[in-house]
C-alpha cells in the first residue's frame, strides 16, 4: 500500500461525519501553490478559492471585479498543492445569479478546468434555480449566508447582519431551503453567534462561521488577514496568529541595505 494511500480525504461526507462526531473543522483561504502548499500542510481540513482573492491578491475594493478566468487560475494553483484538503471555489459575482443555464455553465468551468471539488455561492431562495441546476450535474455546492460581500451594495455596510428579527428569520429559512435542496455545508458570515448556534443545532449539514461564534461546526478565515500580511481589516472576530508584513518588511528592508552597502552578494554567494 503506498504511503498516499493512508491519507483519508477530505470529502463532503468526511465533514458531515466530523459534525456528527462533534469535531470542529478548520478552513481557510488560499489562492496560490505555495500558501496552499503551507496550509495543505499543516493539516487544514477545507481550502477555499475564495473571491476575497480580489481584494488580497488584485487589491480591489470589494469582490466584485474578479472574473471567472482569474478565479479558475487561482484554483488550478492551489489544486496542484492539494492532497488532503477539499478544494472549494467561490463562483464570482455575476456567473451564477440571473440565469441557472450560465450558473451552470461556470459551474462546470470550475470544475473540469481546476480539478477542484466543490463550488460556493452567495444567497438563499433568489438564487434557488441556479443551485439547483449545478446541484443537478453532480457538482457539490457549498452555501454562504449572512454577510454576503458581493451584495455590498445592497447592504451599504460591512456591518453584523440579521441583528433584526426579519432578517434573522429569512436567513434561517434560507438555511433550511440550501439543506433541502442538497447543499453539503454553509457559511454563515458576520451575524449573531446565538444565531448562528441556532442554525448548525437545526441543520444537519456542517456550518462553517466566520464572525459567527463558536456554537456553529467549523470555522474559516481568510489567510492574509490571520497572518497579519492584510494590515488595514481588523474587524472584532478576526485573531491575528502572526504579523507576517512587519517580517517581511523588515527582511526586505535588511536585503535594501545589503545590497546598497556592498554586503550582499559576498564571496560565498558568488561563483
Ligand atoms: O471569499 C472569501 O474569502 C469568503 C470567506 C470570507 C468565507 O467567502
């Protein structure tokens, strides 16, 4: 039996077993070979080509701009790092919300271009044709409630949502609607940690949170901003494990003065 073999892979059945077992699953972005290669390594459970890559990676503003192309390319790089992980993709904004046949369509882009396992999208009942389609074609989807950025022009803010009771109560009967229709997990993002308890007691499918609390089944933040490489974002939920930019800078800085002061490359550095 070959070493490869003795990985378990993480699949969308493997999570719904860790729900059922009470153990919690770690996600977090990446968008490139080699950060995905890091985190593969260090034994992350889900890895998601997130459309936060363009703001992170493209320096957008919000997640609207980047395209199908740059997300496919993402993905392809952070498959070809994978061995453990499942591979989720964010489908962009604009590929999947008006018209169920191009939802689809960029569906199957995703997956037969990228080798990835899975696609995610934003929304609840107003997108219901499109998950339904790609559902359909055998392509796992992963839901994303709450906090949708690529509405960010219909919210106005990136404030905490379902706060109101209205809302709260659509986003539970949006939650139930993605179960149903065959969703195998959901990502609730940036609304009330009772909230979203009350969501992954109801469902049975793994909810995955981020600013959700710690009563959902795992949780997933996005890896620039953990790692202190993103400076500018510091909202409440998010822990800083490292502060990444202040070493690379400092490293960058001691390479600028070695090589304006002659030190670098030295005699051993040079054939
Ligand atoms: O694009 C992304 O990084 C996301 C996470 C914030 C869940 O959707």
């Amino acid at each position: 039996m070959s070493l490869e073999s003795h990985i378990r892979k993480i699949t969308t059945h493997v999570l719904y077993e860790m729900k059922l077992r009470g153990e919690k699953i770690s996600m977090l972005t990446a968008y490139d070979y080699s950060m995905a290669k890091i985190v593969e390594s260090a034994g992350i459970d889900v890895i998601l080509v997130g459309d936060s890559a363009s703001n992170v990676m493209a320096g957008f503003d919000t997640t609207l701009p980047i395209t199908l192309d740059a997300m496919i390319y993402h993905a392809q790089s952070v498959v070809r790092a994978t061995n453990r992980a499942l591979v989720v993709v964010d489908l962009p904004f604009g590929t999947y919300q008006g018209n169920s046949k191009e939802a689809l369509n960029s569906a199957v882009r995703i997956m037969k271009e990228t080798g990835a396992h899975s696609v995610k999208m934003e929304g609840g009942i107003e997108i219901k044709e499109s998950i339904e389609r790609i559902l359909s074609a055998g392509i796992p989807v992963m839901g994303h409630l709450g906090l949708t950025p690529q509405s960010i022009y219909k919210f106005g803010t990136y404030t905490v949502r379902a706060r109101e009771e209205d809302e709260a109560e659509k986003l539970i009967k949006d939650a139930k609607l993605l179960e149903e229709l065959g969703c195998f997990a959901l990502i609730l993002e940036k609304i009330p940690a009772k909230l979203a308890k009350k969501v992954a007691e109801t469902l049975t499918i793994p909810v995955i949170g981020i600013g959700a609390g710690n009563g959902v089944d795992g949780q997933v933040l996005v890896l620039h901003d953990m790692l202190g490489i993103t400076q500018e974002f510091s909202p409440r939920f998010l822990r800083r494990y490292h502060n990444i930019s202040a070493e690379i800078q400092g490293a960058v800085e001691n390479y600028i003065n070695d090589v304006k002061s002659l030190d670098f490359p030295n005699e051993r550095e040079q054939y």
